[in-house]
C-alpha cells in the first residue's frame, strides 16, 4: 500500500514537470521567433530592399514598392513600421508624420532614357533641353538644339513624347530638382516635388509603369533610376554637368558626386544635383533615398538593428544595382539618428 502510494506521488511530480517543461519550452520558441517588420515606399530604392531581405537574418523584411508618395502616408498612418522615399520630407510632411526622422541609407542616379528609332546608345543632351522638352517648347527629336551637340547622328523628325510618374515619386523630385537648377522656366512653371504637374506627354505608375511606357513609346523619354534602366536594356543620355562634360550614369561618374559631401543638415536633407565645375567627371543627376521610421515604436530594437545593419554592411550588396557607398559622414549622421528611436 505504502508503495502504491509512493508510486503515484512520483507520477504526480512527473506530470508536474513535464507541464513546467511544456511551459518553458513554449516560452523559448516564443521569444526565439525572428522579428518581422514591414516597409513600404519608393520604387527606386525596391531592388537594393529587395537584395538586403536575403542577406538580413536577424528579423523578417517586408517592403512594398508603392512609390514614395505612398510610402510616405503609410508610415505617418503608421499601417507600415518604415517608409522608404527618395524625396526629403517637406515641413508639412514632417508635421503629418507625427515624430518621425528620415536617414539617407542609399545612394545612386536617376538616368534619362529614351526610345528613338535609329538612334544608339549615349544621346547628348543637357538640362535645359530636357527641361524644354518637359515644358513642351522642344517636341521633334531632330530640333536644331539636339542636333547641335550631336554631330554626326541622325535623328528622325520624330515627336517627342515626354513621359513621367503619375504617382507621388521621390524620382520625379530628384528630376524636377535638377531641371529647377538648370532651368529659371522650368523652376517658376512646375518646380520641384514629388507629383509636378506636367503640362505635356504621358504618366505611368512607378518605375516598372515608366520603363514599360517607354519600351511601347517611340520617341519617348523619361526618368528611371539607373537600376531599372540597365534592366531593361535601355539607350541612356550622356548629360552634360556644369563642367561641360558628357556624362553617363556609370559608378565612378556618381561616385565623383557623393565624394564631395562633407557635411549633412540637422534634417538629414541634402540635395547633390548639378554638381559645380569642380566635379569634373560627376554625373549631374545624382540622389540620395532615405528611410523614414518613427522616433517612438514598439518596433525601435529591430527597426534599429535593420537600419544599422543597412548603412554598415548592407551597403556591400548595392554595386551590382548601381547603389554605391553612402559616405562616411552620411553613414554617421544616419548612425546618429538612428540612435535617437525608442520605444
């Protein structure tokens, strides 16, 4: 009897146990399970996310290539834990966010493609007469302007057809800011931001609705970032900088532009296009994407540890895509910022 008794009491501690072990073991796989964290927001920047989420292992990376304007609403309405866009926040913007800071975590070109029968690779052509183009004052590509700066070449009497975002772009503000230093016109007309309210030609969502637009349009031209441009096989611009060269969107030409940063604003906003003299071999339509994420989150460990990650070692992946090392001053100022996110 007293052995029965025994026997059961062991049971019973038995069970305990193993409901202790149940219980601990549950805990374990819970707080072991990888973080997720949701994204949304320019286009331009989607290929580099897009690599960096299968190199990235300490958290699940889940990003939607909107266009900026969008990624922008979605974190203000906070529905995404980051927004990603290629235009610096405008005061309103900055106000409509509720607490956020933006940092710039790439770095890259916005290329001038176009589709010109019978015309090849590295068309000359400069700010003012791209701006004319966009203003709708230059409409056939074989305009004394043109062909002016590119003898020898035979260009059709061919409309042009303009083509730009429909949606809100942080491209089209690296566009329009260039075109608003390179032209007083096109600066009072339209101006620079992420929607401008072209007044010619034809718009298409995102760089994929862009890039499909242009392969279909002949006489066409439009705004991509460089990585898209590539991808698609497409004839880009040589444009003319300040210092009077040609010059194609390639990894030195850019390079030659960031170099120059020596000091970043409180903002994090800077601006690197049309480039002084100084920059002989920089390409003209330089920018940089920034990450936009709240300064009080229940996300602020792993927003912290991505965006880090990111403007450490996540810039190793960008060279393949034409995103090329932010520098170091940008990289601190990012670290910096950062920092500041808390829960």
């Amino acid at each position: 009897m007293k052995r029965n008794r025994s026997l059961a009491a062991l049971i019973v501690v038995l069970g305990a146990a193993a409901v202790a072990l149940t219980a601990w073991t549950g805990l374990a796989g819970a707080s072991s399970k990888k973080a997720s964290i949701s994204g949304a927001g320019s286009t331009f920047v989607a290929p580099l996310v897009a690599l960096w989420t299968t190199h990235y292992s300490a958290a699940d990376i889940n990003y939607s290539g909107v266009g900026s304007g969008a990624g922008i609403k979605a974190i203000s309405a906070r529905t995404v834990d980051f927004g990603a866009s290629d235009a610096p926040l405008s005061t309103d913007q900055f106000a409509a966010c509720h607490g956020c800071v933006q940092i710039p975590w790439a770095y890259a070109a916005t290329s001038i493609p176009y589709n010109i029968p019978g015309v090849g690779y590295g068309l000359k052509l400069t700010g003012p007469i791209v701006a004319d183009m966009y203003l709708g004052k230059i409409t056939k590509w074989n305009d004394k302007r043109i062909r002016a700066i590119n003898k020898g070449v035979s260009l059709p009497n061919q409309d042009v057809v303009p083509i730009w975002r429909s949606d809100g772009s942080g491209t089209s503000y690296n566009f329009t800011d260039y075109l608003s230093k390179v032209s007083p016109q096109f600066s009072s007309q339209i101006g620079k931001g992420t929607q401008p309210a072209f007044k010619v030609g034809v718009g298409a969502k995102g760089s994929s609705g862009v890039a499909a637009k242009l392969s279909s349009t002949p006489g066409g031209i439009t705004y991509v970032d460089i990585a898209y441009a590539y991808k698609n096989h497409f004839k880009i611009a040589k444009m003319k900088n300040r210092a009077g060269r040609f010059i194609l969107p390639r990894a030195s030409t850019v390079a030659a532009v960031s170099a120059r940063v020596k000091k970043v604003p409180k903002s994090n906003a800077i601006s690197v296009v049309d480039p002084p003299k100084s920059v002989k071999n920089g390409y003209p339509i330089c920018t940089f994407t920034w990450v936009i994420v709240p300064l009080q989150t229940s996300k602020a460990a792993d927003l912290k540890a991505f965006v880090n990650w990111a403007l450490t070692k996540g810039q190793s992946y960008g060279h393949s895509l034409l995103f090329l090392r932010l520098p170091k001053v940008v990289q601190q100022a990012g670290k910096k910022t950062i920092a500041r996110v808390h829960t």
